[in-house]
C-alpha cells in the first residue's frame, strides 16, 4: 500500500481515477465529461506541487519507490519511480500544461468527447511515467505508452490528412524505439538489472557505450527530433487538434531530449564525449534549418511546428555542451520551449476556430478586429524570439554560452546565435502576415476578440514566460545539484576518453 | 487373416468408402450422411480399442447430435448445391490431392520404418474382467474427474462460450 | 490382434481425405464437415495409442476434442448463418475479404 | 539615495503596466498624463542620482537589486551601475523623454484623430513609457547582460513604434515592414553583441562591467590575447552599428521615419540610437587595448557622417532629411569615441539629444500644421486633387514664415545649432570632435570637416523648402500653429538647444580652478578625458565652413521655386549624381539584391526542395519501399482462407517430409 500511495505513485497514477469515472459516464454529457477530466488534470497538477514540496534540492533520485514488477528468468523488471532535479521540472510542466490542453478543447472537441478526453488522460500517465521511471523496462512501456493515445489523438480528432500523419507519427517513432528496446534487453540481459540507478553507479565499458549510446540515440533524435529525422513533425502537428500539439510540442519532444539527458549522458558518458560533435553539428543544422524553414512556411501551424525543430536544437546544443551553463540551460530551454510553444499552438488554435484556415494568405490586420489577441500573440512570439526579460532569452543565453565553451567547436555556438536572428525573422514575418496591415480579407473583419476562458487558458503561461524570463533562478536552484553531478561525471568521462 | 483383420478391412473399406462419398458428394445431405456412416464406423473400430465410452458418445454426439445439427443448418439454409462453378483458385484440387497423397505416403514409410514392436498389435487383455474395466465409463470417468478435472470444468466454460457465441451471431441484427 | 500402425495408417487416409475436402470444396458446410472428419481421424489415433500404452488419459482427450468440435460447430455453424444471411450464400469463394 | 535607483526604471515600467492593463477603462487623458508623470518621475530619480553622485564625491557606485541568474560559475544580477556617465544618460534620457512624453500629449491627439483611430492614444504612451524604462535598463546596467536587456528592449519599443500605424505605409504594409526591417537589422547587431559577451565570459570570466574593468587594469594580453580582445571590440562594434545606424546596418533608422514624430525625436535622434555611443564608452577600457579596433570605429563614423550626409541634401521627405542627419551625427560621435575622444562624444550626444529632438518635434508641428492647413484649404477651396498629397514632402511646403510664430523660431534655432553656428549647442560639441580628429588623424578630420559642411548645406537647404518662398499648395498656405501643449515642450527644447554649449564650457573661475571643462570633469569620474586646447583654426574653419554651407544653400534654394513640380536646383548643379544621392545610393536595392533575395531564395529552396523534396521524401520513400515490397508480396495472397489453408498443409507436410528424411 505503500508503493500504491506515494507521491510519486499517484502523481502518475491519479489520471487514471479520472479515465474510470469517464468510462463510467455517458458520452452525451459534454461538459460534465469536460469537468470531470478537467478536475482529474488539476488535482494531478495538485499532486505534482504536493512531490515538489516534499522535493529537496539535492543531488541522486528522491521519493524513491521500488517494488518487484516481473521475473522471468533473468529477466527481473522493478516498478520503480523516482524524482532528482532533471525530471521534477518535466514532470510539473506536463501536469501544468495538460489541464490547460484539456480546457482549450472546451468548444474545439464536440465529437466522441468522453474517449478524447481518455485518451488524453491515459497520455498523461504515460508522459509523467516517462519522467518519473527508473527501471529501463517500465521507462520503455511507459515510453510506447504514450504513443498510443497521441496516434489516437491524431488519428481520429485530427485534420484532413490525419490518417497519414498519424502513421506517419507512429512508424517514425516506433522504429527509432525498436533499437532502444534491443539496447534495454541487452543491458538487462548483461548486467542482471533494469534499475537505472545501479547501472549508473556501475558504470559501463567504452566499447559497448557506443553501440548502446547510437541505439538509444536513435529513438530519442526521432522524438526531438533531431534534423535530419524531423520530418514526422510538420505532418504531425498540422493534422493534430490543437490540444494535440499543445501536448506534442509541449511535453512529446521532451521525452526525447529527456531521455538524451538520462541515458545518453547519465549512462554512456564517454560515448556521449565522443559523440557530442557530431550531435553538436546535428543540433545547428537543425537550429538554422528549421529556421529557414519556417520562414517560407504558409501555414501558420507548420511555421510553429519547424520552428520547434529550431528551438529543440538549442536543447540538443545545450545538452552536448556537457557542461553545468549548458545542460542547465537546455534543461530551462525545455521548460521555456513547452510553454512558449504550447502557447503559439494554443494562438494559432484561436484563430482556426474562428476562421477555419491557418494559411497567412487568409490573414492581416488582425490587431485592428482583436486587439487582446494580437498583444497577448506578440508576447508569446518575443518569448519564443529570444527577447531578453522572457523565458525564452534566459534559456538561449545560457545554452550558448555554455555551448561556446562546450566540447564542441566555439563556432557552434557562433552558428547557432545566427538563429537567433532567423528566429526574429520568421516569427516577426508571422506576426506581420497575421496581425499587421489593413484587414483586406473580409472575412475577418468581424471576428470576435478572444473569449474570458481562452485569455484564462493563456494567462498561467504568461505568466510563467515572464517570472522565467525575470527571475529564473528558483529554476535554476531546483536542476543544479542533479546538473552539477551529472556534469562531474561527464568530465570524468571525458578524462577517461582523452 | 484372422476374423478381426477381415472385419477392420471390412470396416477400414468402409470408412474411406463413406470418406470419399462424402467428398465427391455434389448434395451437401448426401455429404452429411456419408460422414454420419464414416463416424458409425469409427465407433466401431473405438470399440474394438478397448474404448465402449467413446465409442458410444461418438455414437450419440457426433453421428447423432452434431450431424444432425449439421442438416438442420443445411436444410434451413436451403443450401444442398452451389448455384456457379468455382471459377477462382485454378490447381487448387489437384494440388490438394497430390500433397495429401505425400502425405499419406510420408505417414506409411513412416510406418513402415517404425522401430520392430513399436506399433505392433498392442498384447490383449489378460481376463475378461480387465478388458471390460479398461475404458469403461467408470474408468474413464474416474480418470476424467481425479486427474483432469480443472480442463474438464474449463470444457464447460467453453460449451458456455459456444453456445453465447451462437446465440449472438445468429442474433437478427434488424430485430435489435 | 490387429497392429496399432493399421489404425494409424488408416486415421492417416481419413485425416488426408478430411484436408483434401476443406482445401477443394467451395461449399463452407461440406469444408465443417471435413474438418470434422479431420478431427476424427485424430480421436482413432489417440484411441489407438491409448489402447497401445494402456493409458486412458488418450481417451480423456477424445472426449475433450469432443467437446471443443461441439462447440466449434455451434458457432462455426452460427457463423455459416451469419454470412449466408449477409451474401446470401456459402460459397467460400465470395469470402475474399483477407486479400491484401 | 542611491538605492532609489531601480525607481527610474520602476516608475515608467508601473506606468507602462498601468496603461497595458487598464489604459481603456482610463481614457485618453488620464492615460496620457499617467505616462507624463511615470516619466517626469523617472527624470526625478535621475536628478536625484545626480545629487547623490555630487555627495559622493562623483565616485560611482553599484546597487544591487536581485539575483537574476546564478548557473555554475556564472553569474549575474540586476544591478545598477551609477556613475557620472550613467546619470548623464539617465538625466538626457529621462529629460528628453519627459518633454517628448508632454509634446505627445498634444500631438498624438491631432495624430489619432488624422490616422482615424483614436482608441490607440493610451497604446502609444504604453509604448512610450516601455521605451523610457528599457532605456534606463540599458543606460543604468552594471553588467553586459541586463545592458542587452535593455537594448533589446528599446529595438522591441522600436519595433512597436515604428509599427504604430502598422495599417498605415506603402500598399497598407509600408510601417510594418519598416518595423520589422528595423527589428531585423537591429537582430544582427544583437548577434554582434551577443558573441562579444560569450566571448569577454570565457575570456574574462565575468560580464560585470566593474570586475571587467578590474580585472583589464591587470591583464597582460598575449597575441592571442590581443586578437580576442580585438574580436570583442569588433563585435560590441557591430552591435553599436545596428543600433546607433552606422555603416553598414543604418538602412533602418531612415525607414523608421514611419513612427509617429515624438517616436522619430525620442527613439530615433535623441536617445535609443545613442546606445551605441554609450555602450562604447562604457567600454572604453576594453577598447584602449585594442588600437585597431579603435582605428576601425572612427572610420565607421567618419565614413557614416560623410555618406549620410551626402543622402540628406538630396531628400525630399521633412524627416527623412533629418534622420539621415541623425545618421551622420551619430557618425561624428561614433568617430568621436573611436579616437579616444570619449568626452567630445558624449557631449556631443548630449547637444544633439536637444537639438535633434527639436528638430523632429518642431518638424512634427509643422507637418501638422500643413496637415490643419490642408484640411481647412480643401475646405475653402473645394479642391481635393492637391490635398492629397504627401504632408511631410517639402516641396508641397514653403513660405510658412510668419504663419507658425513658435515653430518657426525654434526650428531656426534647431537647424543652426545643427549647422554648426556659433554660439549654439551644436558648434561646441562638433568642434570638439573636429579637435580631436584634428589632433589624432587628420585624414578623418577633413571627412568630418566635409559631413560637416553638408550638414550645414542640407539645414539650410531645408530651412529655405519649408518655411520661405511662396507656399506651393494650398495646404502650406493655410498653415495654423499648433496648440500651447506642443510648443511649450519646443520652447523648452530650443532654450536648451541654444545654450547647451554651456555645458562643457570651459570652468572661468566660478569653480576655482580655469581650463576644465565642466561635462569633462563630470565625466572624467567615469571615463578617461583628455583636455586638448581651444584651437583657433579648427573652430574658425568649422564657423566658415558652416556659414559658407548655409550662403550656397540661400544661393541654390533663396529664389524659392513656385510650384511643387519644378527641378530641385542641386539636381542642375550635380546632374546624374543628384538621381543617385536622392536614391540613397542605391544600398537598399542592394542589400535586397545581396541579402534579402538570396534569403528568401533559399528558405524556400530549404523548404520545398530541401525539406519536402529531400528529407521527407527520403523518409518517404523508405516507408513507400516497405510497402511496395508488401504490395509484391500481397500479390500471393488472393484472400481465399482455402488457398492459405493449402500453404499450411505444403507447409505441413514439408515439415513432416523433412522429419523423415533427416531421420
């Protein structure tokens, strides 16, 4: 009973009392179907502050729970959870964000509500069972978990084209994981134990870092994604409702940059030293191209979605720097890119829903007719432009100031700052096609200002763009202790390789 | 030869006589009865295995029960003769035959080459007394219930499952 | 006595004959029966072994194969009514749903 | 008294959230002076500072305000550096600002009323007050950081400003894209700054800008050494070009004459484009060890002032002519601080702050002016064809002497301080330019003597277009002057504009002790100063030059034209070349050939061909490979349950056969 009421436990769990009161509802009751997910999510946002309490600053895993799962054989899996300060930001910007998903799909979702709102549910345990899973077999079911109710999500809410997308979404995904599951087996099979913690601490040889550290690798670039394995997302979040891309970009793509942290950097050190060029390279690739990309996008979706393939590599950049200024860094550039991101979804689901079309040939002049949309867009935009004194510039900074330094090449860096300027030109293009000009189009020259529920659901991010952007440093102090160690271990892998 | 061996070819012929007519049988009844006549024989060759039980519920289940469900069906269908010629799967009866002549081949040279004594005729019974006690309904009742009674209550629950199963796909989905 | 290699090679005749049937008959009523005769020709063989090794558990087991071909047939049966009420037919040949 | 300091960003930020937030509820005038007085707060503080400052002796001081980011070894907070250079810019910072936050009072009231949406009036005092508090971020920063803060922070006010209107402009989209080319531009001198800052942090291993310094006085600078700190100084250089519009990143400031005009006076002449010349200056410890560097920012300044000014004398547009003047000003500032002459520059950024000021301010009654005339002649006159023309374009203008009685007289005021003219502002900051250039080098000397002697020609030039000759539309004709709100802030502008020069002005006796300068002395607290004597030759040669400029432009324009059609007489004098300055060289086609198009070339080659036609095809094509195989293979299966029950029984049989024969 006590594994089944930890905190930890039931910050992962809890969804799932909210999806038996779903099942047992009927489906034409709409808005008490809506409530009852929404209470579910918020009291799970409950729980998350309640761990956060009972969190300490200190480095190695804490509100450790473990209990036997399965044996067979060799083969002992562990239901094992456990928070340190990587994950504890992770795991409160998922319970944080999927309330607010669940509220912006209060007019957005009117078909087959009650199995909606399950599967976002069931996504939930899966993404905060990523977080907080430290047996590699329950992290992988908790992985491919919640590959299923995002396919659903995609697959049945989605947009024109979502039957494509969705597989698309799933095969790209899988594929990568199919190596990670190999690589887990392998481990497990090796070394007795599934138990990440043990792994860590008993360190493994170079030689097989590398093949386990590709393997892995592999299926965490896809999630990023990593240029040149990007291409899932555009599809993906295009066709997806816009809770759907909230959550994708909000919370999705950090699992992968999570797991680069976890694995890739906790586990295979000196492979992760000798790869962090090459994935140094990778990450400015995909800075300037997703960039340039989005540029010349004409939907206002797709220009978000490669704009999160810019953002994620400063993530990639920060974590392959390998020191404290970059991890850190990248670990706040996760937060700050859930937030700003899942905001710009949330904008760009706004005006969908009025309008029924996100092309930017269809919009101008937007300010005029809604005011209160475009200040609160032109916030979130700056945010997501790296403006200093919001979330996005504190991230950015110190990743590339930890990257200049890093082990890769100072011009890295150099190349990627040169982002930061393409990051100012296509969102300014964005604002300047949505919102500035005259209104030409007449079709929205009536468009109503943003409801009170849909400033409501933008305001909690807002406000966290500016606290991150003004005063970071309870973020800061909460990853460092972890950050600090898992840097320590990392330059004593790199003495090791060099 | 003795009477025995005279009888099982007798019956043997019989078998795969009723085998065979229920085979070519263009008439789905007259394939019905051939295999009513092919499991009467097969009880009789139970018998002679020492196996009366069986025997008589092979009797009253399948030739009796089954079969008759099976006419039932066919006659409610109206469905003694397809209407077209096949026109799909060309060498599929050919094939069909000369693979289960292989077969019938592979199982006599495996026969023939099985170990001297091996599957030769089984000793007889002692007494009278064995012979009737052995595969009577009450020793394979007493097996059937010490040593196989947790599969024989899951038989249940699979008689359970048949029986709902059929019940809902014959349910009229217009009626509902 | 009457070797146990002559029920084997017969079951073996009848269980060809049984596949032959479900392989080249269109009519689905006539491929159950088949199968049903396939089924048989497995409970001689086991019959004939039960009496070979003295164990009774191999007529046990007739009496299980039994029971799994009833309730096969009740719903194998079901389903033949199913679909002759869907297509208005039994013919094997308009089942081609499984193409890829 | 000190620790009042975050107050003078604090006040206008309280106003700045006060009007975002309740700006309707409070309506046009009370929004309005909500703004004045976060300002005129903020100008308090500031003077405030000053005093402090004076009780302490003038030795400058660092108050901390919070922690902001503490990640490993690195480590910033929000801090305020007050010394005598900060509170010299805060004081013409929030000063300017003060007086231009009342001119808008008055002016963006006609403003709105003419662009026809007067709902926006609080927005642009929400814009405004942001302005003034990111300014005094940036002016009171005491480290690189919260400085970037704050320069970004006055790009966005700028941003913002520029697309005021942003319905307004060429086809609807002209302020926009002013805005966003503005923001852009400015982005690539951020980059400049931005890689200056990694690189002092790994160098230095702080971005404070007291332990910088500290840490410079001791430093010994191998050859490595001096190449990094000559790429430091290079890059805060190529920040200081996008911000303060120098060569080659000016090609903003002059678009941005699409604000509204206390915009263009505020942002655009008095003080976000100064940032540049005050970053520098405060930097001048990192500059002096790299001669190079230094070399390189007075050639950027003096090639700006000359090339600006060549652009000016052939506008047409009344504020355009003074920002490419704003362009060249700065030049001479920025040439100023590239030879060392860090004084010379901040006065000369202090007087231009006044006189620039005064002269969009003054340019913005007029333009109203012609504006009220226009109405009121279409009015009388019923004629609509000649209202619509462009009320900012000079040649429209003309004789509006006598008709605008305030307006008239500053402007002269403003205009002659710019020329130069003794014994106005402008002559002593520019001669102590001249001074020093004439001193160190005398090549940049004789460039700035030639910007110097067109900034005179094009002042007069303009001064002749606007207001004398005959009126050549009927709106100039029936010009009224603006409203007391308007003029009083000019009136102020102007007295500061005459006798600003006062303020360097050599220390008489009145404090003891002859030959210092007072701004000097203030100043020397924070940067190094060097006083150069008064030289004869280099203030007599700037006044001819000046006077002369003005004679050739009485000479050229003092025969006004009659009508707005005819020849501009510099277009006869120069021929061809008059068609190239008034194309301004041509640079924006230019960059628009060079960067601009090759830039959306390429993003749409990366995205149609590279992305959708590259990567995701690749991809694509393998998941289209799998399911071809699958297509080929599906062939086999003819969905007749007989035909897969037959494979089994070959399958059967085979396994069966194989026992056998391996038996």
């Amino acid at each position: 009973m006590d594994v089944l009421f930890s905190t930890l436990t039931t910050v992962t769990a809890f969804p799932l009392v909210g999806v038996v009161i779903l099942l047992f509802m009927r489906g034409e009751q709409k808005t008490a179907l809506r409530w009852v997910a929404l209470t579910t999510a918020l009291i799970t946002f409950g729980l998350s502050l309640l761990m956060l309490a009972q969190f300490s600053i200190a480095p190695g895993f804490q509100l450790v729970i473990r209990t036997p799962w399965f044996r067979v054989g060799d083969f002992a899996a562990d239901f094992y959870l456990g928070v340190d300060g990587i994950s504890v930001l992770l795991v409160l910007l998922t319970t944080f964000l999927v309330p607010i998903a669940i509220a912006s799909t209060w007019e957005a979702v009117q078909d087959r509500v009650r199995e909606f709102l399950i599967a976002f549910l069931l996504l939930e345990v899966g993404m905060v069972g990523v977080f907080l899973a430290l047996d590699l077999v329950l992290f992988y079911v908790f992985w491919e978990f919640t590959l299923l109710p995002m396919l659903f999500l995609i697959g049945i809410w989605g947009g024109e084209r979502r039957t494509y997308a969705a597989l698309k979404f799933f095969l790209y995904t899988f594929a990568g994981s199919i190596f990670m599951l190999v690589a887990i087996v392998w481990l497990g099979l090796s070394y007795g134990t599934f138990a990440l913690p043990e792994l860590m601490a008993r360190g493994l040889p170079a030689g097989t870092q590398t093949w386990l550290f590709l393997a892995f690798a592999l299926a965490f670039a896809i999630k990023v994604p990593v240029w040149p394995l990007h291409s899932w997302l555009p599809d993906a979040h295009v066709e997806a409702p816009t809770a759907g891309s909230v959550i994708l970009a909000g919370v999705l793509l950090k699992l992968g940059t999570y797991g680069f942290v976890r694995f890739n950097l906790g586990l295979f050190p000196q492979a992760a030293v000798q790869f962090a060029p090459f994935l140094g390279v990778l990450a400015v690739i995909g800075i300037l191209y997703g960039a340039l990309v989005s540029y010349a996008q004409a939907d206002a979706k797709k220009l978000v979605a490669y704009s999160s393939v810019s953002h994620l590599g400063f993530v990639m950049l920060g974590l392959f720097a390998l020191n404290p200024l970059g991890l850190q860094g990248a670990l706040l550039q996760m937060i700050n890119h859930g937030l700003s991101t899942g905001a710009l979804f949330l904008l760009v689901g706004f005006i969908y829903e009025r309008r029924h079309t996100r092309l930017l040939s269809e919009f101008g002049g937007l300010w005029k007719v809604m005011p209160i949309y475009a200040a609160l867009a032109l916030v979130v935009f700056l945010s997501s432009a790296g403006l200093p004194g919001l979330n996005g510039f504190v991230g950015e900074f110190t990743i590339l100031l930890g990257a200049w330094d890093g082990y890769a090449h100072w011009g890295f860096a150099a190349a990627a700052a040169l982002g930061v300027i393409l990051a100012a030109v296509y969102l300014l293009w964005l604002f300047f096609k949505m919102f500035q000009g005259e209104v030409t189009n007449p079709k929205n020259a009536g468009l109503p200002d943003l409801t009170r529920r849909e400033v409501a659901l933008l305001v909690p991010l807002l406000i966290l763009i500016v606290w991150i952007g003004v005063y970071p440093q309870p973020f800061f102090d909460l990853m460092a202790p972890a950050v600090d160690a898992l840097a320590a271990n990392l330059s004593a892998a790199a003495l090791a390789v060099r | 030869m003795t009477i025995e061996l005279v009888l099982f070819f007798l019956l043997a012929v019989v078998a795969i006589g009723a085998a065979v007519g229920m085979l070519l049988s263009k008439n789905a009844v007259h394939s019905a009865l051939f295999l009513v006549l092919n499991f009467a024989t097969v009880a009789f060759f139970f018998l002679f295995l020492g196996a009366p039980f069986i025997a008589m519920v092979q009797v009253t289940v399948y030739a009796g029960a089954i079969m008759v469900l099976f006419l039932f069906v066919i006659m409610l269908l109206g469905a003694e003769q397809l209407r077209q010629p096949s026109t799909v799967l060309p060498w599929q009866p050919p094939l069909t035959v000369f693979l289960a002549v292989v077969f019938v081949g592979a199982a006599w040279l495996y026969f023939a080459n099985a170990g001297p004594g091996s599957l030769a005729a089984p000793p007889p019974f002692a007494t009278a007394e064995a012979a009737g006690a052995f595969g009577s309904p009450q020793a394979v009742g007493q097996t059937l219930f010490q040593t196989y009674v947790l599969p024989f209550e899951i038989t249940s629950f699979l008689l359970l499952i048949g029986m709902i199963g059929a019940v809902v796909l014959t349910r009229d989905d217009k009626k509902r | 006595m009457i070797p146990t290699s002559y029920y084997l090679a017969l079951s073996a005749v009848l269980f060809a004959i049984g596949v032959t049937g479900v392989l080249t008959r269109r009519n689905a009523i006539i491929v159950f029966m088949s199968v049903e005769l396939m089924l048989n020709s497995a409970n001689l063989t086991f019959v004939a072994f039960a009496r070979q090794f003295m164990d009774l558990s191999g007529q046990v087991f007739v009496f299980f194969v039994m029971v799994v071909a009833a309730a096969e047939v009740a719903v194998g049966l079901a389903l033949i009514v199913a679909i002759f009420r869907s297509k208005q037919s039994i013919s094997l040949d308009e089942l081609n749903q499984l193409k890829g | 008294m000190f620790s009042l300091v975050p107050l003078v960003v604090l006040f206008p930020l309280a106003g700045f959230a006060a009007n975002a937030f309740f700006g309707r509820q409070l309506g046009a005038a009370r929004a309005g002076l909500l703004a004045v007085l976060a300002a005129g707060a903020a100008f308090l503080v500031a003077v405030v500072q000053l005093a402090a400052l004076a009780g302490n002796g003038f030795a400058p001081v660092t108050v901390p305000v919070a922690e902001w980011l503490r990640v490993g070894d690195f480590h910033v907070a929000w801090a305020f550096q007050v010394d005598t250079l900060s509170v010299t810019m805060m004081l013409v910072v929030a000063g300017v600002g003060t007086l231009i936050h009342i001119y808008a009072l008055g002016y963006m009231r006609e403003d709105v009323q003419h662009n026809g949406d007067p709902g926006r009036y609080p927005r642009f005092f929400v814009y405004l007050n942001l302005f003034l508090a990111s300014m005094l971020v940036l002016v009171g920063a005491d480290n690189f950081l919260m400085l970037f803060v704050g320069w970004e922070g006055v790009g966005l006010c700028s941003y913002l400003l520029i697309g005021f209107w942003f319905e307004k402009g060429a086809a609807g989209l002209g302020n926009a894209r002013a805005a966003m080319k503005a923001f852009v531009v400015n982005r690539i001198g951020d980059f400049g700054l931005l890689l200056a800052m990694f690189l002092i942090y790994w160098t230095f291993g702080t971005l404070t800008f007291s332990e910088l310094f500290e840490r410079l006085k001791t430093v010994r600078l191998d050859a490595t050494g001096q190449l990094i700190v000559t790429a430091i100084t290079l890059l805060l250089l190529l920040g200081a070009t996008g911000k303060s519009a120098q060569l080659p990143l000016y090609v903003w400031l002059p678009d941005a004459m699409a604000g509204p005009t206390p915009v263009s006076a505020l942002i655009h002449a008095a003080t976000m484009v100064t940032a540049g010349i005050y970053m520098i200056t405060r930097n001048h410890v990192l500059f002096a060890l790299a001669p190079q560097s230094m070399e390189v920012v007075a050639w950027i300044g003096a090639a700006t002032a000359l090339f600006a000014g060549t652009i000016a004398v052939a506008q047409t547009d009344i504020k355009r002519v003074l920002a490419y003047s704003t362009i060249s000003q700065l030049g001479f500032m920025i040439a100023a601080v590239g030879l060392g002459a860090y004084v010379a520059g901040m006065f000369h950024l202090v007087t231009h702050a006044f006189f620039k000021a005064l002269l969009f301010l003054s340019a913005g009654s007029v333009i109203q002016a012609v504006e009220r005339g226009g109405a009121q002649g279409g009015a009388h006159a019923g004629q609509s064809a000649e209202a619509h023309h462009d009320p900012q374009d000079m040649r429209f203008m003309g004789g509006l002497w006598g008709k605008l009685p305030i307006t008239q007289w500053v402007f002269l005021i403003g205009a002659l301080a710019l020329a130069g003219l003794p014994p106005l502002a402008g002559f002593f900051s520019k001669d102590e330019i001249l001074l020093d250039a004439f001193e160190h080098n005398p090549a940049i000397f004789w460039v700035l003597v030639a910007a110097a002697f067109l900034t005179a020609f094009y002042m007069g030039r303009q001064l002749l277009l606007v207001f004398f000759g005959q009126p050549r539309s009927t709106a100039a004709a029936h010009a009224t002057e603006s409203p007391a709100v308007v003029t009083t802030p000019l009136i102020i502008l102007a007295l500061l504009s005459f006798f600003g020069g006062l303020l360097n002005l050599p220390k008489f006796g009145l404090y003891g002790y002859a030959g210092s300068l007072l701004l000097k002395e203030f100043l020397s607290f924070s940067v190094e100063a060097e006083a150069l004597p008064f030289n004869a030759f280099v203030a007599g040669l700037s006044t001819v030059l000046a006077l002369a400029a003005l004679g050739l432009a009485y000479v050229l324009y003092g025969r006004a034209q009659a009508t707005a059609q005819d020849r501009d007489p510099l277009a006869a004098l120069l021929g061809p070349v008059f068609g190239w300055l008034r194309d301004k060289w041509y640079v924006d086609e230019l960059y628009g050939f060079l960067v601009v198009t090759p830039f959306n070339t390429l993003s749409q080659l990366a995205a149609r061909a590279l992305d959708l036609g590259g990567v995701d095809m690749t991809f694509n094509n393998l998941g289209e490979l799998a399911r071809a195989v699958g297509a080929g293979l599906a062939r086999f299966q003819l969905g007749y349950a007989r035909r897969y029950a037959l494979v089994m029984f070959l399958g059967a049989v085979a396994v069966l056969a194989y026992f056998l024969i391996a038996r």
